[in-house]
C-alpha cells in the first residue's frame, strides 16, 4: 500500500503552495455557485480560498489521503471532507464547481483525460471544471531527481528501478482543448512561472519531500534515504545558483484550465 501524505510536511510551503490556487479561483467565471467540491483538497488551504470567495455555496472537500482529510476536519470544522479517489469518486447531487488545485499529476496517465471529460460531463451547462497543475518534470529539479535516483552503483538505484516513481507526462494545452472543446462552451488555459524564494537548497529538498519526492524516498530504507537525499542535494548546489543574500530562487512552472459545461 502506498504511505500516505504528511499534511504537516505539505503545510512548510503553504504561502507558496496555496498562491496558484487563488490566481485559478480568480478566473473562475462563477458569482453564485450552489454546490462546490475542492477535488484533492489536501489539509484544506484550497478548501479556505472556495469557502471564503462563495459563502452562501454548499462547499465540500475530497482527498484519497486520511492524514490531509484529518488535517482539513480540524482547519475547516463546519464544511464536510471525505476520504475518497478521484479514480472512482461520485458526487453525490449536482455540483456547480470541480475545482482542483495540484492533484492531477497525482492519477495514471491514461486516466486523466477520461477522468476530465466524465467530470465536465457531470456539470449542469453553465458549471465551471476548472485545475492547475504542477507543470514541472523538465525542470532542474526533477532532472536531478531522476539522476540521482537512476545513478548506475548506488545503493538506492536497484529498489527505486523496481518501484519506477516517474510520473507520467500530463497532457499538453492542445491535447486537453481537443479532449474537452465538445464538451465546453469556453476553456481558458494558460501557463505560469512563480519563482519561489527559499531559503537554500536544503528548502528545495524539503519542498519536494512534501510532493514529488515521495515516491523516490518512500520505497527506500533509512539508509538508501539518506544517501539519495545526499546525492539529490548535491546536484541541486549545481543546477541551482545561490543569489546574492545566499536564498535560492526555485522556477516553478504550472499549468491552468478552466473549462465551462456547453
Ligand atoms: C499537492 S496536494 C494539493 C492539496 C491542495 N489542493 C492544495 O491546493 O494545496 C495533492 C493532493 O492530492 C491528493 N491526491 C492524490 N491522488 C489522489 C486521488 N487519486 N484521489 C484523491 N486525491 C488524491 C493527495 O492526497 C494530496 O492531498
């Protein structure tokens, strides 16, 4: 079984983290959604930005992960989370809004794009799917990641060539418009770089740890771990240059969609 996600360890970076969700709330083409569900929700900082902007809407939360969703149960008390996946999830009744901020590059490759066309399926005409998603495989950083891990001699390289903790490419902008053009009445895509101001290249380890570092550290003893977090740190000192206070700028790009139900 897979080992869940550390709510606590997601939340070092939750300035960060939650900005793309509020600059993919504020192109929203919504006034007064009735019913609004945060797909992958997380410990509920996505969660907060739909309650905040639509008070009078029945907002509710999903995640696959029970530390997120006991993390969200004690952040937002009053709006209703469950633990569910994506792969299989039903509403229950009509939603408005399938907002998703960071999750989709979490499901199969050959998933998504059915996954999106059922969800923009299930809106009433007029309701809004709208995501954003790490855009960021090719960066430094998950180049590194990946050489790190696959170095030929290491100790780590046997089990992680066994556990194959890559992620699939996500769809590009042209291929989701073709998959759900039929569908919509508008879709608006774009895509953003945030340059992250962090610490030092230590804080680089510890962002991804929260994310995509945990498939390529879970499946390692604590030995193999610390090595590869040795090895993965010391490639980070040399793609990524220190500024002149010493903090590290961490590029970042994502992608946005916001489709609207013809
Ligand atoms: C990067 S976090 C995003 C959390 C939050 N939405 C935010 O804006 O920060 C990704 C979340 O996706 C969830 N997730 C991954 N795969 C999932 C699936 N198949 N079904 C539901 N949630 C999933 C994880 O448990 C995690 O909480």
């Amino acid at each position: 079984m897979a080992k869940d996600w550390s709510a606590s360890q997601y939340l070092k970076f939750e300035a960060e983290r939650t900005q793309p969700a509020r600059d993919l709330l504020s192109r929203v083409p919504l006034s007064s959604p009735k019913r609004v569900v945060d797909l992958g929700c997380g410990p509920a900082n996505s969660t907060a930005l739909l309650v905040e902007k639509f008070p009078n809407a029945s907002v509710s939360g999903m995640d696959s992960s029970p530390d997120m969703i006991k993390m969200a149960k004690q952040v937002l008390p009053s709006v209703p989370f469950e633990v569910a996946d994506l792969e299989t999830y039903q509403p229950d009744g009509q939603v408005d809004l399938f907002y998703s901020n960071a999750v989709f590059q979490w499901i199969p490759g050959t998933k998504r794009i059915p996954l999106f066309q059922s969800l923009l399926g299930k809106l009433p005409s007029g309701g809004v799917f709208a995501f954003q998603v790490p855009d960021n495989l090719a960066e430094p950083s998950h180049a590194a990641m990946r050489e790190a891990a696959f170095t030929p001699g290491t100790p780590w390289v046997e089990t992680l060539t066994r556990a194959a903790p890559g992620r699939d490419d996500f769809p590009t902008a042209v291929e989701l418009y073709d998959a759900l053009q039929p569908l919509a009445s508008e879709i608006q895509i774009w895509r953003t770089t945030y340059y992250h101001t962090l610490e030092n290249h230590e804080a680089i380890v510890e962002w991804v740890k929260g994310t995509g570092l945990r498939p390529y550290v879970d499946p390692l003893s604590p030995e193999q771990k610390a090595g590869f977090l040795e090895e993965y740190l010391a490639r980070l000192r040399q793609v990524y240059q220190s500024q002149g206070d010493g903090k590290v700028l961490l590029p970042y790009p994502r992608l946005f969609m916001v489709a609207v139900k013809a």
